[in-house]
C-alpha cells in the first residue's frame, strides 16, 4: 500500500471540516424547506415568475441531495464509512439539480449572475465535501 494512503492519527482539522459539512448541508435542507413550504402568492412578481418556472422534479432534486448530504455529513461526523457513498450520491443529485436549473430555459432567463454562480458555487461544494470523504476513507479515518 502506498504510504501516503496509509492509516493516520484524526489530523484536528477533520472536524472542522466534518462540522463545516454538516453546516452547508443543514443550509440546503433550509432552502428546500423554505422552497416546498413558500406561498407563491406571497412572493413579490419577479420572485413568483422564478418559483413558478422551476421545474417540480427540480425542486425535489433539491431535496434529495440536501436530506442525503446532511445523512453523509453527520456519517462523517461520526466517523462511518457510509458518509462516501452519501455523499456521491448527494453530489450527483446536485449535478442533476443544476442541469436541470440550466436547462429550463424559461428559469434560466430569469436567473441574475449571481443567482447562477451561487448554484455553481453550492455544486462544487458539494464536490469538495466528497472528496473530502474520501479523502479521509483513504486516510484510515473513517470506520
């Protein structure tokens, strides 16, 4: 086996990056929480406009990698393999949730720049964490 790969004492900063994944992920569950349960009839025209054109199996994508990112994150919290397998799973549902955002042309119009680098932003963090994961697999930390 490769030394590099070889099990390792927890380096300190694990948990920090444990913690600050399952942070990012409680987040997502927020703005999915607070996407299923919005009265459109309460957002202002441009904001409604956007809730209405997204598309339903979008919202749910959403969802799903948000509940099973936050599964991943408290894995790795708790030092379990499954967090590896969580959290590729989260991401390709994200990956699934941004081609989706993209491809509804008729919400990708009413998306400002900012909107569209906050979602790529959110995706690659998404990366980040499962690498992460499975970094810390590779590394003997996870059990």
């Amino acid at each position: 086996m490769d030394e590099r790969y070889a099990p390792q004492p927890v380096a300190a900063w694990y948990w920090i990056g444990a913690a600050a994944s399952l942070l990012f992920m409680l987040i997502g569950c927020a703005v999915y929480g607070m996407h299923a349960y919005t009265d459109p009839a309460m957002l202002p025209l441009d904001q409604r406009a956007m809730f209405e054109a997204e598309p339903r199996w979008v919202t749910i994508a959403l969802g799903i990698a948000s509940v099973v990112g936050t599964a991943g994150a408290i894995m790795l919290l708790l030092r379990r393999k499954a967090a590896v397998p969580l959290l590729l799973t989260s991401l390709i549902v994200a990956v699934v949730w941004l081609v989706g955002l993209m491809t509804a042309r008729k919400l990708r119009d009413l998306l400002s720049t900012n909107e569209i680098a906050v979602i790529f932003v959110s995706v690659a963090l998404v990366w980040t964490i499962f690498w992460f994961a499975r970094h810390s697999r590779q590394r003997g930390w996870l059990r």
